[in-house]
C-alpha cells in the first residue's frame, strides 16, 4: 500500500522531544543483542593426506590450540588403517562475542594404497548431520533452538605439487562440492614460488572448470551485483595458497608468526608472502554468515527434499540411491 | 572426551565421532579455550545485522477493540505516519478483519509493517462469538507459515512472515473494570498471540482514577488467568527497564496526528478548552513508554516469542490433531513419514472417490439427454412419417383428380372434333342441300 519513507535522523537522539523518529531502526541493535546472547555455531572439516599442514593450519586460523593435533596428546600418532572423521568442539570468545567452534578431522583420507571411494565416508558424515538436523526438526515436540552440528565448510588441502589437480582430489572435490561448501587450499603454499603458484592455480581453476565443480563461493549463489561484485574477486584468486604456523618471530622488532628458515622467514600473516590473510577473511571476517546461509538453506534444503522424496520407491525394483549419496551396497569385510 | 555412535539406521562402522553433546547455552562441556590474537569473529553480529538488513524486516501487528477507540489513530501516532484515507466502513455484520500492509524506511532499515484491524468488535447485540473470527484469522497465518514448513521444496528464508507478533487489546476508558468481552476475548487469545493491553483515550480519565483503574484491570486480569506479554527481564542490558514497564501496563494511551504549538515547538497533541495533552508527555500518557516497548526496545524479542512460543504450540497441537506423534527412536525416521503418506493416500482416496462419484453422475446426465434426444428424434421422424403419408395421399388425390381431368379433357376433346366433323359434315350437307334447293326454285 502506501509507501512512506521518512528523514533519517541520527540514531542518538532519542529524547522525546525529537519529532519524526520514530525507532524502527533499534531493532538492528535489538538483534545485535540477542545474537551476543545467544552466541553463534560454526563447524569446519578440513580434509586432505597426512602432512599436509591441516592442524596447523586450523590453529591458525582461530588463534588456539583447537585442531585434534594439540588436543590428543597421549595417542600415538599413527595413520589410521581407514578414514576416520573425528570432530573436536571449543568455546571461543571475543568481545563478547561467543562462538561454539567445531573443528572436524579426517585422518586416514588419502593415505592408503587403494583411495577409492575415500569420499564416501565423508559424504556419510556430512549427510548424517543433515539426518540428524532434520530429525530435530520434524519432531512435534521441538527444543527452542536445534543445536546446528551441520558441516558448514569443508577446506580442501592440495599437496603443492605445482602441475594440475590429481585424480583424488577431483574425485572428492566433484563429489562432495555436492552436499557442501568447499574451499580448496594450496597448503604449504612456501615451496613454491610467486610465478609457479600463479601457473598451479590457473591449472586448479581449469580442472575445476572442466569437471564442473562448483567451489565456494558458488556463481548461482550470488545474490545481487553487489554480491557477485565481491565474489567475482574472491573467484579470480582462489584457491588460496597458505602457510601455517604457530610460532612467533620477531621480524623487524615485531612479534609475527612465521616459519622460519634459513633463507628468511615466511610471514603468515603478510600478504606478499602468502594468502593465508586472504582465506582468514573470507571464512572468518567476512563470509561466515553467508556460509551458514548456504549450508542451511540450500544443502540443507537439498538433502531435505531428497529424503522427503526417498519414500516413494521406485516400482522397477532397482535399488534406490539413499539421500546420503552413496548406493546400496554389502558392507565389505574390509569396512568392518 | 565421550564417545558415542549415532542411532540406529545411520551406524557407519567406519567412523568414530566425538561429540560433544552438551548445549551451548549451558557453557559446560565444550572446553574453552584462549585466543593469542584477533581472530575476527566478533564481527559476527554485525554480519548477521547486515544479512537481516539486506532482506528487510517485517513486523505485524493486530488491534483489538471496540469501535471508536482511536485504534487507527494510535497506530498513525506511533509510526508517525498517515496510514488511511478515510475510516473504516462499519456496516458488515460480524468481527471483520482487515490487514493493510506498508513499507517504512528509517536510515538503512527497510520495515513491511503490517496492521490488522478488528473492524466491528463489540458492535453486535450478540457478543458471543465476536472472538472467534480473530482466533481464526490469528490460526490462519500459523497455518500458513506451517503449509510452508511442511512443503518438500520450500523457501523459509523468503517467506512473507504474516504471523501476528503483537496484540494490541484496546480497553474502554470506563474507569471502572474490564468488560466481560474483553476479559473473554484476552482468554481466548492469551495462548495464541503476544497481547500488550492498552487503556485507549486515556484522556477521559484523571490521574487518580486511572490508578485505580490499572490496578484494577492487572488484579482482574490476574484472577481470571490472562497471560499478557512480559517484556522481558533476562538480559541485563534491558532488564530495569523493562521490569519497570512491565509495572506500568496497561499503557494508559492517547493518539493524535494533529500538531499544537507548545512554547516554540510543534507537539502533537489534543486541544481541548481547558488545556492541551500532549501525547509525548509522559506526564500526561503513556504513548512514549509503548512506543518504547513495542519499537525500540522489544520488537525482535515480540517476533521471537511468536516464532518460538506462540507457533511452536500451534503447530503441536495441529500435528497431534492429524494424527502425527513422536514415537519411539527406532520408528521415528518414519512416523512422520507414514503418517503423512498415510494421510495423503487417504486424501487421495477421497479425490478419487469423488471424482468417481462425479463421473458417474456425468454418465447419468448424459445418458439421461441421451434417452431425451432419442424420443425427440423418434418424435420427429414420426412427424414426418405421417407428413409424408399426408403428402402422399394428398398428391395422389390430386392425382386422382388430374386423372379425372384429363379424361374428361380427353373425351370432351374428342366429343369436340366429333362435333366439329358432324358440323363440318351438316354444313357439306347443307350447303350442297341448298344449293339443291337453289335449283330447284330456278327450275
């Protein structure tokens, strides 16, 4: 009907003797409010071969001792005989702002002779949080707020090889770009130089390309100009080369942290060294929210229809592929 | 660290989950740990702000009271703008509800405000049922958002949100209690929606007489069971406040659009002969503390309260009412799915059912004109059997009398040339006969 639009008045006057503000924009602070009450839930797997640099990586990023690594320290670190997916929760705080952070492991993935299938389990995981979320969420009787345990991110390490992706890496990356939000890295990034770096990832965005894989973040998830505006950029770097640490140097009578060698120190945090910076921002400072966003409303959604759907069998007799993705099959000995 | 498996159907045998199960909200559990540096997190909320603010708020609000309550006039006053050209129609019989939808803008924040008006409350001579159109209209829209949950592909995140979030019960400035009807009406809806009541024209009051009116309607309100909405007191940046509030209702209220020069300044207020009230002086109303409440202070926790309270017991009870129920772990993958299958099939049992029943009555219909157009038909080729017959006859009379004609044309031609040969032949005769007689006289 009518639409009114009214002079926007600086927020902090707010005695009654102004005229024409009404308060309609105290809301965002209402909902600042309750979301610092509530805090908020993030969940990320990170995936890829022994020694790629994965729990390093993952403490850098939040700043703490959060990856599996530095928790477990009376296991003896061996390479798991399967893939096993391992998932550690921590509180992390800051200003006032508290964040229940989960950080899933996958040991074992890519480290045995025959990798086949290596996704599936995987998939499995990612598909029984979706199960378990949905599962909450048709009962009749519901909690006041679902405690979200759906895989938000999924960080990808490629070995820097420096030629082009391998097949493992396309396989898992076409399968599971399907259920979640990838974001592929090129870890330990500091052995290769600026020039090599730039011909590896123009190699990785073709093979992406030509396998049809869609990585974070997703074209068709744009939401306006805007948007892709943004994104566009993000899409002409990434995957990002990164280099972890959690170790301080002093460089320059400064305190960073780096890696130190002999021919000098990569600085982790510096952007001519490395892109670790640019990957903090994009999942952390930036686009944590639209991340979720997308878990939530599109795979989440996805897996959704497909189960809803799934109790309609097929009257051929063929067997049904399950909404986990994976088909039918006996559980090999092997698996056991 | 605890280990555990997930239920039943989903057991993976390949994989061990560590889960931490115990909730975020009660801080225990989940380690804690310190950051050495600036993560960036705490820009958390204000990215989760600028996606809300992006995809626009909306907030709904409904308005219960008599005719003549300054219902629209307050909502004016509050948004500060002129919704309505003219006032309502009151001539349908019956609570009618009518909705009209509006786009405000304040800086960077885009609001689709929605108002309900009850039109025609309290004007029947029969109150009994005035309740139940806004219980029904109140249903509906959790009926609707429901429909859309329960939809295979749907689209929550776009929807347009048309649940009542808050209820604006306006109570005549009588002075003495409340009415029956509202007292019944705020019984009926205190399950169902966030009721704020509001004591409207409070200018008809004095001071001291309000006093004993609000303590009046809280007591009567308490003794009959009403739950009106608290503002809430758990968060410590807007607990005294709202604590305070929550003391003061009913907000004794008066609206006006219309502006009076106090001193230098333009208020907006009602002018009466022996002064002014100005209706954003607390001294003379409450307007400010309701327009504190319901705006700037406690709008997202109104939306919430409905999303989490209000919709979560209607939905229950709608789903225990078509038969859905949390059974026991191993069949709960599919209690909602059978029994939705169930229904639907027995849904489309029905369709069928009567579908057949209107084919059947088709094929009646048609063969009925069909049996309709068959003795008509027979009728007419009758009609024209006999026709034909009369025709017939009658032709066959004409050619009777054709022949009849003919032959006396026939006989009396030849009678005709017979005359005309006895003529001929009497005028030979007659003519040699008196030539005859010629002769016989010259002789």
């Amino acid at each position: 009907m009518a639409d009114v639009g009214k002079t926007p008045v600086a927020r902090n006057e707010k005695a009654s003797s102004e005229f024409g503000y009404v308060g309609i924009d105290a809301i965002l602070e209402q909902m600042r409010r309750k979301a610092m009450k509530q805090g908020f839930e993030f969940n990320i797997m990170v995936v890829g071969q022994s020694g790629l640099g994965k729990s390093t990586l993952t403490n850098t990023l939040f700043k703490s001792k959060v990856s599996r690594r530095s928790v477990m320290t009376t296991e003896e670190e061996r390479i798991p005989k399967t893939i096993e997916i391992k998932s550690i929760s921590h509180v992390i705080e800051e200003k006032g702002v508290r964040m229940k952070l989960t950080v899933i492991d996958t040991p074992g993935f890519g480290d045995q002779i025959n990798n086949e299938n290596c996704w599936q389990p995987i998939m499995k995981f990612i598909n029984a949080q979706y199960e378990q979320y949905l599962q909450e969420e048709i009962n009749i009787d519901r909690k006041k707020r679902i405690s979200d345990s759906r895989v938000h991110c999924c960080i990808y390490f490629i070995p820097p090889t420096g030629h082009c992706l391998r097949p493992i890496d396309i396989e898992f990356m076409r399968h599971l770009s399907k259920v979640v939000n990838i974001v592929p890295v090129i870890s330990k990034a500091d052995t290769l130089t600026l020039e090599e770096r730039d011909f590896f990832k123009q190699k990785i965005r073709e093979d992406l390309r030509a396998n049809e894989i869609d990585i974070y973040p997703q074209k068709e998830f744009d939401e306006d100009a805007e948007d892709r505006m943004i994104n566009e950029k993000i899409r002409a770097m990434i995957p990002f080369a990164v280099v972890g640490s959690d170790q301080e140097y002093q460089v320059n009578g400064k305190r960073l942290l780096g890696r130190k060698t002999r021919w000098g120190t990569v600085e982790v945090e510096n952007t001519t060294h490395c892109e670790f910076a640019y990957l903090r921002d994009l999942l952390i400072r930036t686009h944590m929210q639209n991340i979720k966003d997308i878990t939530s409303s599109i795979y989440y959604e996805m897996y959704r229809v497909r189960r809803l759907n799934e109790n309609n069998t097929k009257p051929n007799g063929q067997p049904a592929i399950h909404a986990n993705g994976v088909p039918e099959h006996e559980v090999l000995s092997h698996e056991m | 660290q605890c280990s555990s498996e997930l239920m039943g159907p989903l057991l993976f045998p390949s994989y061990i989950l560590y889960l931490d199960k115990i909730q975020f909200e009660e801080g225990e559990g989940a380690r804690a740990v310190p950051l050495s540096g600036h993560v960036g997190f705490d820009s958390m909320p204000d990215q989760l702000v600028n996606k809300s603010v992006n995809h626009g708020f909306c907030f709904n609000i409904l308005c219960v009271g008599e005719t003549g309550l300054g219902k629209s006039t307050l909502m004016d006053t509050l948004f500060n703008t002129k919704f309505e050209g003219e006032p309502t129609q009151h001539n349908q019989p019956g609570v009618q509800l009518k909705s009209n939808t509006y786009e405000l803008q304040e800086s960077n924040v885009r609001l689709k405000l929605n108002v309900v008006n009850t039109v025609g409350f309290g004007d029947q001579i029969n109150k009994e049922d005035s309740y139940k159109s806004i219980v029904e209209f109140i249903d509906a829209q959790f009926e609707a958002y429901l429909q859309e949950e329960l939809k295979i592909k749907r689209t929550l995140h776009s929807y347009h949100d048309t649940r009542i979030h808050a209820c604006l019960y306006f109570i005549a400035p009588t002075g003495h209690s409340l009415k029956s009807l509202d007292l019944v009406t705020m019984k009926k809806l205190d399950s169902k929606v966030n009721i704020i009541p509001i004591i409207a024209k409070s200018d008809a009051i004095s001071k001291s007489e309000l006093a004993k009116f609000k303590i009046k309607i809280t007591s009567e309100l308490v003794s009959n069971g009403v739950q009106i909405y608290q503002f809430p007191t758990d968060d410590e940046t807007v607990a005294e406040i709202n604590s305070t509030m929550n003391g003061h209702l009913p907000f004794a209220v008066v609206g006006s659009t219309e502006e009076v020069k106090i001193g230098n300044k333009m208020v907006r207020a009602r002018q009466y002969p022996w002064g002014t009230v100005q209706v954003e002086n607390e001294n003379h109303c409450d307007f400010v503390k309701l327009r504190e409440m319901l705006i700037r202070v406690n709008m997202e926790d109104l939306r919430e309260q409905t999303h989490t309270r209000h919709y979560e017991l209607y939905r229950r009870c709608k789903l225990e009412e078509m038969g859905f129920k949390d059974t026991d772990p191993d069949s709960k993958p599919f209690s909602l799915q059978e029994t939705y299958e169930a229904k639907r099939n027995e849904f489309m049992g029905e369709l069928q059912k009567k579908e057949e029943e209107m084919r059947q009555m088709f094929v009646q219909r048609v063969k009925e004109k069909e049996g309709e157009l068959k003795e008509a038909e027979k009728e007419l080729h009758e009609k024209f059997d006999r026709l034909k017959k009369l025709h017939q006859d009658e032709k066959k009379k004409l050619e009777d009398k054709k022949k009849a004609l003919d032959d006396e044309l026939n006989s009396f031609k030849q009678k005709k040339t017979a005359a005309e040969l006895l003529q001929a032949q009497t005028q030979q005769a007659g003519s040699s006969s008196t030539l005859k007689k010629d002769k016989e006289r010259k002789k």
